[in-house]
C-alpha cells in the first residue's frame, strides 16, 4: 500500500562533528509528496538530492527536522524498520545468485514460507518482464536487464515508497528514452509512492507527476512539470531546467494583471506576465527558445527584435537557430526544418518574442551556504 512522505524542516550537516558549524547539504528542508505520487528530486551535482533520498532511506540521520511517513515520525528509525526500499544506480545485485535469488533475497531473510515466496517473486519477475531470464546470472545480463532485476527485488518487497538514486544513469542514452516509458507505467500499475533522484531535466519533466528543483540543500521550485518548465520561479530554474533564454532588460511599466512594458536596450517589450518588479528596476526575463518566432527581415509588430542568424544546428525533426540581436543579446529559436531551409549565416531577420512567452524572473534565493553532496 502507498505511503505519504513529508518533510519538515529537513537537514544534514557534514564536517565539524555534524553539527551546526558543518557544512548543509540538506538545509530546512519543507516537502509533502502524496501517497502514491511520482515525485523526483531534481538537481545539479552537489544539490542535496541524493543526501535527501538517503536521509528518507534512513542511510543518513538528520542534523534537525522530521521525516514523516503516513504521519508517523521516522526520523531516528533503522532503514530496515522503514517500509521503503531503494533502488541504487549500480543496481547492487549479487554476482553469484541467479536473477531468480537476487529477488527472493530480501524475502528469504524475512522468512517467507516457500510457496509464497515462489509466487510473489514470480509476479515481481513478471512485472519487470524478465520471467524467462530468472535462472541467468547478472553477468549474462545487458544493463537494461539489470535495472529491471534490481526494480523486482525492491517491489517484491511491497514496500510502501520506492526511492530511486538516478537508476537510470549507467545506461545508454536509447535504452534511457525507452525505460524511462517502461517506469513510469510500472509506477501506475503498481500504485506505490516513487521518489526519483535524477540530474537529467529530460527524466524529470517525462516521468514526474511534480518535482522539485534544488539549488544548495534547498528547494528553488516545487510544481508540475509544466509549471515549473513554462513559469520558472528565478533565474536558477530557468537556466536549469530545458534551454533558456535569459534578457536583461529594464522595468519601463508595471501593470498588475495586465500588459508591462520592459526596455531591452532601446527596444520596447510587452509581457502580459506578472512582473515581480518595480518600474525602474534590472531584471532578467526568459522565454524558451521553442517560442521564439523567427520572421523575415522587416515584419511589423510588437516584440519584434532585428537580428542576425548566427548558426543553424540540424537537430533531426527541427533547426536550432543562433540569433545575434541588434542590441547583441545572443538568442536561440527552433524552427521547422522547411523554414530554416532559406537562411543561412548572416541573413538578416526579425525574432518576435510573444508576449506571454515573455517572463520576467524573481532574484534568486541566495543560497546559505555550499553543499557537498548530490
């Protein structure tokens, strides 16, 4: 049965005795995953995701904070007490048993009877689709395969919180894209609560019901990945997650609710997004580069910005566009291969930047100090 997992003022300090002159890797952190929720914690190396998921495990114990599953504080509790299992990036499965035994290993030492374990690690096997392959060695294994072992031996667990640590990372990039569809359909007809520890933005956004981005030991943005994609909260997020395009520009007019106005150079903008701004002030705004419209030379019209093609990058089903603006930001756009087919480098065009594609960024959160684990 899925659990719930909240956190409360989570930290973890490393050096100096642990205490509070170390170093945070984990720094107050405030988090609630619903019962049966696919929740990644996404990040840099050195963020403080792994240390949160170990910390959930019971691998490392907290400095200060609470760590709450279905409301009952686990904090100080052995892993092995925990209904939660982890499924690592190495996989950890035992050379010398059989794919067969290293599911039924942690059942054994629970001391299930032999028919029920007979059963319950073949509906494990065959949920991960590797029914035929219980007699092999992890050795006679491809990396995929593995992953799909090491998926059945925490399930067949029944745990109530799967935490996976970038279980994916080890593998080609191929075999990534197909797996990636193969867990998150796992995780819906098992129904259990997943939290996934991962540095590719591309796993996050695909697989994720909500994530949380994390700067430092603390949590920069917590949404859907729509939100957090379309509606970045700083310059962090932004610059993290998916390719960005960061402006400079300068508050012209605030207009609560409605059109602002921002000065790029001497260049009028219109955003119809809030502005967390006051008139007068230096802020960065971000608009992806799937929105930026590329436009021959001379169109009319509202945030519509003379520049230069720079580049053209053959992506396979589009064209990265580099564009040199005529106030020399540097800017990206993908367009339709079709389009990108009549410019070339030095041709002049207009980039038009949509005006609610156009976002004006918050100041990032300072962070309190550096972090030392991923």
């Amino acid at each position: 049965m899925a659990a719930g997992i909240e956190l409360v003022g989570l930290t973890k300090h490393f050096g100096h005795g642990s205490g509070s002159a170390g170093h945070a890797a984990v720094d107050h952190v405030d988090l609630s995953v619903s019962s049966g929720e696919f929740f990644s914690l996404l990040g840099p190396s050195g963020c403080g995701k792994t240390t949160t998921l170990r910390l959930i495990a019971g691998f490392e114990e907290p400095t200060a904070g609470r760590i709450l599953l279905d409301g009952t504080d686990v904090s100080r509790m052995p892993p092995h007490k925990r209904n939660v299992n982890t499924v690592f990036q190495s996989y950890a499965l035992f050379p010398f048993l059989s794919v067969f035994d290293n599911v039924a290993f942690g059942l054994r030492h629970a001391a299930v009877a032999k028919s029920d374990l007979r059963t319950r690690v073949g509906d494990a096997l065959s949920l991960v689709s590797m029914s035929s392959f219980a007699s092999r060695r992890p050795s006679q294994l491809s990396g995929g395969q593995q992953q799909r072992v090491a998926l059945a031996r925490a399930l067949v667990l029944n745990p109530a919180v799967l935490l996976l640590d970038e279980p994916l990372g080890a593998l080609d990039a191929k075999l990534r894209r197909s797996l990636k569809v193969e867990l998150k359909a796992l995780q819906e007809r098992v129904g259990i609560t997943f939290i996934y520890v991962t540095h590719d933005q591309e796993e996050a956004l695909t697989m994720s019901d909500r994530l949380a981005v994390m700067n430092a030991g603390r949590i920069a943005q917590i949404g859907t990945p729509q939100e957090v994609y379309e509606s970045p909260s700083d310059a962090y997020v932004a610059d993290f997650l998916g390719a960005a395009n960061l402006l400079t520009v300068s508050v012209a007019e605030r207009v609560p609710g409605g059109a602002s106005t921002l000065s790029l150079g001497e260049l009028s903008l219109s955003t119809s997004n809030e502005v967390p701004a006051a008139p007068g002030a230096s802020v960065q705004a971000v608009i992806r580069p799937e929105r930026v419209r590329v436009e021959p030379h001379g169109s009319a019209g509202q945030n519509r910005v003379p520049a230069l093609v720079e580049r053209l990058v053959y992506l396979g089903a589009a064209t990265q566009v580099m564009l040199r603006l005529a106030t020399g930001e540097s800017l990206q756009a993908v367009a339709q291969n079709e389009d990108a087919a009549s410019w070339s480098q030095g041709t002049p065009v207009h980039a038009y930047l949509p005006a609610d594609a156009l976002r004006v960024l918050a100041a990032a959160a300072e962070p309190a100090g550096a972090a030392l684990a991923g």
